[in-house]
C-alpha cells in the first residue's frame, strides 16, 4: 500500500525522532513529509513505533492512504517526484 505520512510536532527532539523513524519506512519529500510503500504489518510496526514516541496531546501525525489510481493522479511542482514502487521486495 501506498501512504502519505503527516506530521506536526512542536518538540524539537520528538520530531527529530519521528524524521529518523520514518526514513526506515519511506522517503521524505518535505520536511514533515513522507511517501511510503508498505505492507500491512510494516504498517502496523511503524504505528506502533509512532505511538511509543509522539505525545498525542501535543502531536499530530496524518496517514493517507492512497489507491494506485489516486497515486497515478498525484502532481508535483519541484525535482521531488512522487515515490516509486520498487521493482522488487526484499524478504
């Protein structure tokens, strides 16, 4: 599956964390912005992660699922294109 992952986290170190997390999952295409192409139980490991480490008073982090036709229709303005299913997996 395709996700978009979202974040706003105030906390410097917290949100360092999340970037650091997230690139073992996806590629960064913003600041607070990943692409990731993942199965199922990576995606509930990288939840889980998540959840050890944001404060859910003060965090937000959004997942956004996304088909392949609605991937097919994502644009982009700049040299980051929209990430690629890799051409094979390794297990």
């Amino acid at each position: 599956m395709f996700v978009v992952v979202c974040y706003d986290i105030p906390d410097d170190r917290r949100r360092d964390r999340v970037y650091r997390l997230l690139k073992d999952y996806g590629t960064p295409v913003q600041r607070s912005v990943f692409e990731c192409e993942l199965r199922e139980k990576q995606y509930a490991q990288m939840r889980r992660e998540l959840q050890a480490v944001l404060d859910p008073k003060a965090d937000n982090v959004r997942f956004y699922r996304l088909c392949r036709a609605c991937r097919a229709e994502v644009e982009t303005v700049g040299e980051v294109p929209v990430t690629a299913d890799p051409l094979f997996y390794l297990v």
